[in-house]
C-alpha cells in the first residue's frame, strides 16, 4: 500500500540576514492510510516545520516528501490543515464559515452543502448555523473549525495543536470526538503537540523529536487498551 505521507531524509535550514539555522535533519517517516500518528517535543524541536514540509507550504532543504505517493510541490486540496486558533470570519455565520472551503474550490452545492449541515448535526453544532463567531465558545469555535477542514473531504489532516487555547475538560471531549470522527471517516491525520499524554490518547503511533537539530528520538506503538486507559500511562523512556 502506498503511504499516505513518506519523508526521506527531511532536513530544513531557515535563512536570514543574519544566520542559517538548521532546523530539522535526518526526518524519515511514513504513515499509513487511515493512521493517526503524533509528534511530540519541545519548544523549537521542529514539529511545526516538519507539519509545512507535509502541507506544501516549505520546501524542504534536504530530502524528498511525498503525499499519496506524488512529490510534494505546494498546498494539495488532498491535505487539510487545523491550527491552535480557528481563524474564523468574524463577519460571517458559522454554516457560511465552514462553507468557505467548499466555496474556494468552486465545489459548493445542494449536496456538499447538506454534507457539511450533517457534521454540524454530529459535532453538536446543528443549532448554530445561523449564529457568528462571536456568540460561540472556544471549543464550539474548533469544532467548527474541524467542519471547515473536513468540508472539503482531505484524506490527510494535519493538526497543529488545535486543543492549546482551550481548558482540560473541553480539550478532552474534543480529543474525543477528533479521533471518532476522523477514524469512522478513514482519514489519516499527523497531530502536533506538546502534551505526551494527549499523544498516546489519541494516537496508533507517537513519534517524539528532540531538538538542535529537531531530530527523531524515539517511536512508540500505542495499543488501543493503553490509548483508553489515558491519562495514566507514560511509556518508559519517553524522556519527557
Ligand atoms: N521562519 C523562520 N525563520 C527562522 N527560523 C525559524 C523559522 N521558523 C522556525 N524557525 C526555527 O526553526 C526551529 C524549529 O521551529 P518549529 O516552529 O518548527 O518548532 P516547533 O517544534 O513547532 O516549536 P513550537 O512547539 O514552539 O511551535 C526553531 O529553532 C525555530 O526558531
């Protein structure tokens, strides 16, 4: 089966003016369909530029990156990116707001329309199509910032903190209803965190990086009884 995301030997270093940095180096990685794998590290580690090489918005320095077995060459409609702030229109509602995708690729109609009022329904948000931004609360505002991801139907979704802005009991449900989402709908997903407890909860797969360079350290398998008996569980070694 083709990998869904295949690093070979990423390295990046950032240019500027006044020093070249490296970033990350020696990056292999490939995750399978419908996999829902972490990257876990400290500040800097590089889990962020490794998330831009996958979603088209670096290229790399070094290395090749392929999504579904073709060379990365820029931002792919197959690749869905949620970030730690929802970046939501304030001006409009939320259906116009998880919308926009399907709008920007011109593939907006009766049907896909109705597809996205089904994951307002299933995400508890069935009721507030016609409210703004402004009206909802942090966790309502990321879920309707997964329905404007999951809109458009990616097969890939990288997920860059999306639970950081909000508090414990909220960041937990969301962690919850992420996966059964994502897993009933066979996606595959690479989630970036701080939080090694977040990872296992919600993981097939943690990968934990270390930095200067941001390098590969360590990978774990985690099986489904360990994922539910979270937030009890640290694997030995983890180093974190
Ligand atoms: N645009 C840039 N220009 C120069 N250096 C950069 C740039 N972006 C990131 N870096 C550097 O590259 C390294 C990796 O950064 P990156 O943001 O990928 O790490 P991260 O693990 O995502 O960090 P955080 O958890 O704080 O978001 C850091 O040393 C950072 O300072």
């Amino acid at each position: 089966m083709v990998p869904v995301v295949e690093l070979n030997d990423i390295a990046h270093v950032y240019v500027t003016d006044r020093e070249a940095s490296l970033a990350v180096e020696g990056i292999h990685l490939k995750v399978e369909p419908g996999e829902f794998v972490s990257l876990v590290g400290p500040s800097g580690c590089g889990k962020t530029t490794i998330l831009s090489v996958i979603a088209g918005l670096l290229q790399p320095s070094k290395g090749a990156a392929y999504v579904n077995g073709d060379p990365i060459y820029g931002p792919s409609p197959e690749v869905g990116y949620m970030l730690q702030q929802d970046y939501l229109f304030p001006w409009r509602t939320i259906m116009d707001n998880a919308l926009i995708g399907l709008e920007l690729t011109e593939r907006l109609n009766p049907e896909s329309r109705s597809a996205v009022q089904n994951l307002l329904r299933e995400m508890g948000l069935g009721d507030s199509g016609n409210l703004y931004p402004s009206q909802l609360s942090g966790g309502m505002r990321q879920r309707v910032a997964l329905v404007r991801t999951l809109a458009t139907d990616p097969g890939l979704l990288l997920l860059d903190e999306p639970f950081s802005a909000l508090d414990y009991q909220t960041k937990l449900q969301l962690e919850d209803l992420i996966v059964e989402t994502l897993k009933e709908r066979g996606k595959t997903a690479i989630l970036v965190t701080h939080d090694l407890s977040e990872a296992i909860a919600m993981s097939d797969r943690v990968i934990l990086l270390n930095r200067n360079p941001g390098r590969i350290h360590r990978l774990f398998d985690i099986p489904e009884n360990i994922r539910r008996a979270q937030p009890f569980f640290c694997p030995q070694g983890a180093g974190l």
